[in-house]
C-alpha cells in the first residue's frame, strides 16, 4: 500500500504518521507512506504558492503551477483525491475501496482553497471528511489515511480488530471492559465473566443493536431495518427494541402476535 500526501505544512503530516501504529507499519514496510512539500515546485525567492482570487474576496488561493509542479515531478501514486469539503463523503465503506487497491495520494488544500484547474484537471476525484470546514486539509488526511491504513493486512496486532469495529457491520462497536472487575461499585456485566463464548457474542450483537438504535437509527434504517434474529438478541438480553416499525426489515417480517 502506497499513499502520498502534498502539502505545505509536511512536518505537520509527517510527525502525526511517524507515530502509533502507522509509525511502526512504515517502519516495516507493510505500508508506504509518503509526504510532499508543494512549495517544493514554487518557482519565486519566496516559495509561494499562494495568490489573491481573481474578481477579488477575501483570502488566499493556490496556484495551480506549484501544484501541478509538485505532483508532475513525483508522479504519484493514483487516484490522486483532492480534500474539500465539498468531495464524496468518506466513510469506512470509501475505507474499504481504498484499502482494496495498490494505493492513493491526497492533495491538501489551504487558505480559501484551490485553483479550479487542479480540481478539473489535475485529481482524479475529491473526498470531504464531513460536512464543516477545517483550515486546511492536513487534518483531513490524517483522518483517511488511518482510517484505511488500519484495514491494511499488518498493520493492526491483531487483524480481527478491524472486523469487530465500529461500521465493520453497519453497526455501532458494542461497549468494551477490562479489568478490575468491580469499579467504584460499578460492575463489568456478569455475562462477560461467564466464560460461555456464545452467550458473550450474543450479548455483544445485542448491545452492537441497541447501541446504534439509540444513536444512529439511521444506520439500522440503512441495513434494512432489523430482522426477527436481532429483535430476538435484544428481547433475550432485556434490550428496548426501537418502536418505529419501519426498523424491522423486510426481508424477515415478524410473525409475532400484537399485544
């Protein structure tokens, strides 16, 4: 997996992926991570890279020289995305699709953003990590870049991790606890020190449904709505099933008698 990053800022990208367990992938080869200074194509005394807007505003764009200057002379790897608020929205199913190819490169804009032209004719497409507005793109790709390294075969300790997470199933990440047993009279369910494996995945399926019916109905909404197995978890592990009948999917209707 090869991903690049261009930006003004790199000591900025470079010590955040030099750390963690990105830090210990690039440090074995199992990912290759990349970053470029666009002012390394600025072709002033002053390196810039910046310029007033054409038809005025306020703020600064860049130049679309230096940046096409700072990609053409690495030839990154591609698609090459663009971060802006207005690109696809990233979500782990993009994670995924980005994690399923050889690899990627990310363009961070800054000031008021970019000269068009690079948008037109320089990226292959453009990504935005929600809907608000940062001042830069820097954040943003560290946001893609972890959230797809971590997919990647080697660099989680253990792969699993990645498979039992949050939106690995459309679902919220079921609560998690360790020791001591008893916290300040706070006790770790009973059901997790039962050593009975099954009861446990159970138990964790039911507070994944209950978790994201309470959060982000929208995502149960998204699955299908709930299916008489799940609504079954959540009855046997005294869990509320969420009144709104369109929750319940309609691939499996449910066969209960009304009360």
């Amino acid at each position: 997996m090869k991903i690049e990053v261009f930006t003004i800022f790199p000591n900025l990208v470079e010590g955040y992926l030099s750390e963690s367990l990105i830090g210990k992938a690039r440090t074995t080869g199992v990912i290759d991570v990349r970053v470029h200074d666009l002012r390394s194509a600025a072709t002033d005394p002053h390196r810039s890279v910046d310029d007033s807007p054409f038809g005025g505003g306020a703020g600064m764009v860049l130049m679309a020289e230096p940046v096409f200057g700072a990609v053409e002379k690495v030839e990154p790897a591609r698609p090459l995305f663009l971060l802006t608020p207005g690109g696809r929205r990233f979500d782990q199913s993009v994670a995924h699709e980005l994690a399923d190819g050889g690899g990627f490169s990310l363009l961070c804009g800054r000031y008021e953003g970019v000269d068009q032209r690079v948008a037109d004719h320089l990226v292959d497409g453009e990504l935005s990590i929600g809907d608000f507005v940062l001042a830069g793109g820097e954040a943003a790709a560290l946001v893609v870049i972890e959230a797809v390294a971590r997919l990647v075969p080697g660099v989680l300790g253990n792969q699993a991790s990645a498979e039992d997470e949050s939106f690995s199933d459309g679902l919220l990440e079921y609560p998690q606890y360790t020791r001591p047993a008893t916290f300040r009279d706070w006790a770790v369910p009973e059901v997790l020190l039962s050593g009975d494996h099954g009861r446990i995945a159970r138990w964790r399926r039911a507070q994944a449904l209950a978790r994201t019916l309470q959060r982000r109905p929208d995502l149960i909404e998204a699955r299908g709505g709930l299916t008489e197995s799940e609504e079954a978890d959540l009855r046997e592990f005294g869990e509320i099933i969420y009144p709104d009948s369109s929750l319940r999917s309609a691939q499996e209707p449910s066969r209960h008698e009304p009360d």
